[in-house]
C-alpha cells in the first residue's frame, strides 16, 4: 500500500510541477503579447463565477455522459470482439479484413452522414467516437490474446481446468493491461472527436461552450472552458491509470 501511495505522491508532485512551468509560460507569453486574445491567468480563473452562471456545470455534464457512454460502448463490445478475434481464427478471418479496409478511412468525414442518419443529438456524437476508439481496442485486446504463450494454457490443461478458469487467470488477466494501456489513447481521442463533434447542430457540451466564447469574443470564457474540458480528461485519465496501479498489485499479489 505505501508502494502505492509512494507512487501516487511522485504523479501528483509531478503534475503540480508542470502546472507551475505552464502557468510560467503562460504569464511571459502574455507579458510579451499584451494583447487581450491572451489575457493572464488570473483574469482567467476570475471568469469562473461567471460561467456557473451559464450553465458551465450542464454543459460538463453533457460532454461527460457522451465520453462516459461512448467509451463504455468501445471499451465492452471492443473486448468482446478482440476476444473473439484472438481465440478463433475464423472469426478473425472474418473481422480482420473488416479492421483493415475501414481503419485508414477519415471517420470525421462520416459526421455529415451520421449527423443525418442519427440526427443532432446525443446519438450521432457518441457514434462518432465508437466509431474511431472501438478499432483501437479490438485491436489491442486481440494482440494482446495472442501474445499469450501456448504452454500457459498446456499447464491449466493438466491441471484440468475449464473454460471459465482459463479465461479467468490467463486471458483476462493478460488482455486486461492491454485494455488499461489502449483506453488511456483512447480516452485522449474521445474527447477530440467530441470536441470536434460538439461544434456542429448542437447548443450542449464543453465543444460548443468553447466555440460560442471564442465567437463572442469572451477571451477568459474561451480559456477558462478549454482548461475545464483539460481537467475532466486529466482526472478520467488519472482514473483509469489508478486503476492500472491497483490491478498492478493485485497481479503481484498472485503472483
């Protein structure tokens, strides 16, 4: 445990620290500059009472259910898929050709189209982000099965285990960190495309709060939102690395 929270403290010394140096940067550029596209932080941060008055709060709470759902949706169906592909040949015979040719495609070209298709609401946004982050972790999760050494399985043979066991304590476990390590990439691409996603037909999310600043010119509105939506990646983010930490123990613990 102190392990643990030995490492915790060195990532959030860290973090403060490179909040420091930008901050630092931040006030030398605006120094420089002296104009008002850059106005200095704690013009800024003095910004905040005014945007809660804006409805900041719902706003996050949109942009947080369309990550929350759309990554749920890559997350469980890329495992499932990345399983199948990675335990039977034929079905990644099936799939693999699928990946290939749709990978390399620009999805957010398909924004006009799925913006017809699934309208203007919630729907087309969390489809736009399935559609880029689900590849990344069928992928990953595949890989990761079939790096599995085949002798990992001959001894659970012997050991007369069933499916679920070796599911439970060979594949799980071996594609689990792949999961972790894809999901923090593609955390990182999900609120891209929702940003992206959030500036068109649409007056709900952190993506069209921003852009609506920045068209009436509101300068620390504009900032102010762009370090909130940084912050709400940071913490998801920081979150699913947490999780790896403690997965990392549970793992030495068995070992």
């Amino acid at each position: 445990m102190s392990n643990i929270g030995g490492k915790i403290g060195k990532k959030l010394i860290g973090l403060v620290a490179a909040g420091i140096v930008i901050h630092i940067i931040w006030i030398l550029a605006s120094l420089w500059m002296q104009r008002n596209i850059l106005p200095m932080p704690t013009v800024v941060y003095r910004s905040f009472p005014r945007l809660l008055n804006n409805n900041l709060g719902a706003h996050m709470m949109v942009s947080l259910y369309r990550v929350f759902v759309s990554m749920g949706i890559s997350i469980l169906l890329g495992f499932f898929i990345g399983w199948l592909m990675g335990t039977s040949k034929k079905l990644d015979m099936l799939f693999d050709p699928i990946l290939y040719l749709t990978y390399p495609v620009p999805k957010m070209a398909l924004l006009p189209i799925v913006m017809l298709l699934f309208g203007l609401g919630d729907a087309s946004k969390i489809i736009m982000i399935v559609m880029i982050t689900l590849p990344q972790v069928i992928l990953a999760v595949r890989d990761a099965i079939r790096n599995i050494p085949e002798h990992l399985y001959d001894i659970y043979e012997c050991l007369q285990a069933n499916k679920w066991q070796k599911f439970r304590y060979i594949t799980f476990p071996a594609s689990f960190y792949a999961l972790l390590s894809t999901s923090r990439i593609s955390l990182g691409t999900a609120i891209s495309v929702l940003f992206f996603t959030e500036t068109y037909g649409t007056t709900r999310g952190m993506g069209f709060f921003i852009m609506d600043s920045w068209m009436r010119m509101d300068y620390p509105s504009m900032y102010l939102s762009i370090i909130i939506l940084s912050v709400m990646g940071l913490i998801l983010f920081l979150l699913i690395d947490l999780l790896g930490v403690y997965t990392l123990r549970w793992q030495k613990t068995e070992e």
